[in-house]
C-alpha cells in the first residue's frame, strides 16, 4: 500500500496532520483509531492479530 492511501484512510478515519506522521506511526494511529493493538512493525516473523489488515505488510 502507497503511503498516499495509508494517509487517505488515515484522515478519512478522523487523524489529523498525517503529514507529521512516519508511516509505522500512522499505521498504528490507524490500528488504534480502529479499535485494534498499535503494534504494527514490533512483531518478529510472528503474530497473533490475524485478522489485521497490515499482517502482510508488517511481517514483511
């Protein structure tokens, strides 16, 4: 996923300034505003959260 639709989906879900941002960061900004674990990137070749949207990107 582009960093252009990370901070689409990230504004359209009420985040603001997603310019300041990294993209880990803005991703678990999205995990949290969703209801889910903001642990995007801390997982090593492992996890639980199988339902999550960002698994594929984030055991890469």
């Amino acid at each position: 996923m582009k960093l252009s639709d990370i901070e689409r989906k990230a504004k359209n879900l009420g985040i603001k300034n997603v310019w300041s941002y990294s993209k880990a960061d803005l991703i678990r900004a999205i995990q949290k505003k969703e209801g889910n674990f903001d642990c995007f990137g801390t997982a090593f070749n492992n996890c639980n959260q199988l339902a999550c949207c960002w698994i594929g990107l984030c055991l890469k």
